[in-house]
C-alpha cells in the first residue's frame, strides 16, 4: 500500500506505507544543500525527497536525480507529476555509476546524495530488498558516489552529502581521491551528551585545503520535545 504524505512546502509525496520511507537524514540534507543554485544532480534519490524538498528550499534552476530501483524510481516520477514540477525535476531509473555516461561530465553546480550507509560484511541480505539496497552498499559503494560526483561537477561544484560519522576517514580521503575538497562539516547528534549518530558533508572540486567545522546540531531537547533549530529546519 502507498501513502500520500504532505512535505509542508506546498508538494506531497509518493511512498510505500510499508517500505522504505524517508527520514531525518533527508530532511537535513535538504536544509544543509539550501544554498544550492543552477544545475542540481540527486543521486541516490530514493522515492525524490531531495529534490521535492529543495525545488522549494533552494535556487536550484534544474534538478536532475536517479535511482537504480525502478519501483521507487516510478513512486518519483509520479510524485513529481502529481506536484507539476515536470519541467523543474527530471527523475531517471539509472545506475548512478552510468550516469557521466548519460548526463554530460563537468555540467553540474551542485551534486546532493544521502547513500547508503552500511557496508556491506558477511552477513546474508536479500541483495533485491528495497530497504536493503536502500541502507547497504549493495549496488554502489562510497566510492562509487564520491567518483561519480567527481564526474558530474563542474570545477568548484559542491558536493552535499549526508552519512554516518563512523565513516568521515572513508570520505574525507576518497573526496581527495577524486579532487573533491572537503570545506563544511556539521556532526548531528540526538541531543546534548550524545554521540553524534550524522555527519553532514560539503565538498568542493578542485578547491584548497581549508575545512570549516559548523558547531554540533542537536534534534531533542532533553525532555524529548524538537530543538528550536530542528523546529526551524522542519518550518514549523
């Protein structure tokens, strides 16, 4: 069964009640990659919460996505039809390791992606589960979208990435591998004490050294209610 949820930003969109559904991660990202402009690529899009978040939040002029998962690819494209948006995103079915072979190299302002965050080990995955591709590294791995963006960028295009904090020593040197400079972090945590469980990533390419360090974002207060900033973010 699919569910029609409000977005509080004028658009609403296409989900599985039962399947992968987006979440806080999206909604950070989304705000982090605000100041986006020009030509956009989402990678990873999932069911389209990137784009639908950033055709209002942004300056974006065009915001191209793909999705290896042509189920949820088509929940986007429905969802960006039912918004009218049609000449704003274009969603593809797509392995984004194909996608500098499909969209010219070198053309995009900015690229945004939240991947999957797990590696994957030893353990059994059913490799043809949505919520399985959707958080493990079963059809692309971290540096197939950092070498992918790479790809798509124009020199100085940004990168916005959101990931896991376990994972910055992995990011930060294949961003260099493929000449991504990494210039704004901004560690996420449940609330104040708590280990940061998010790491929101922006990097440049071919840019110099000179990393800014935003200071932590907390989600709760402690006595479970949203921080004020989180209430911002969400626009309530």
């Amino acid at each position: 069964m699919e569910t029609f949820d409000d977005l509080q930003n004028g658009y609403y969109i296409i989900q599985k009640e039962n399947g992968f559904r987006f979440g806080i991660d999206a909604v950070l990202l989304s705000d982090f990659a605000k100041t986006a402009t020009g030509k956009v690529m989402d990678l990873c899009t999932g069911t389209g919460i990137i784009p639908l978040l950033l055709a209002s939040k942004s300056r974006a002029d065009h915001i191209d996505a793909v999705e290896i998962q042509p189920e949820m690819a088509e929940m986007a494209q429905r969802s960006v039809r039912y918004n009218s948006l049609q000449d704003k995103i274009n969603i593809k079915c797509l392995d984004l390791k194909d996608a500098s072979k499909i969209y010219q190299k070198s053309t995009y302002d900015c690229v945004t992606v939240n991947p999957p965050y797990m590696r994957t080990g030893s353990g059994l995955l059913n490799e043809t589960d949505g919520k399985t591709i959707s958080r493990h590294e079963v059809k692309c791995t971290l540096e197939d979208v950092i070498k992918a963006s790479s790809k798509l960028l124009k020199p100085h295009g940004k990168l916005f990435m959101v990931h896991r904090p376990s994972r910055l020593g992995d990011i930060f040197a294949l961003m260099r591998e493929y000449k991504l400079e990494p210039k704004i972090m901004r560690l996420v945590a449940p609330l104040s004490g708590k280990e940061p469980n998010m790491v929101l990533v922006c990097g440049i390419k071919s840019a110099k050294s000179d990393l800014k360090i935003i200071p932590t974002l907390f989600v709760y207060n402690v006595d479970g209610s949203y921080t004020k900033e989180i209430d911002e973010i969400y626009g309530r």
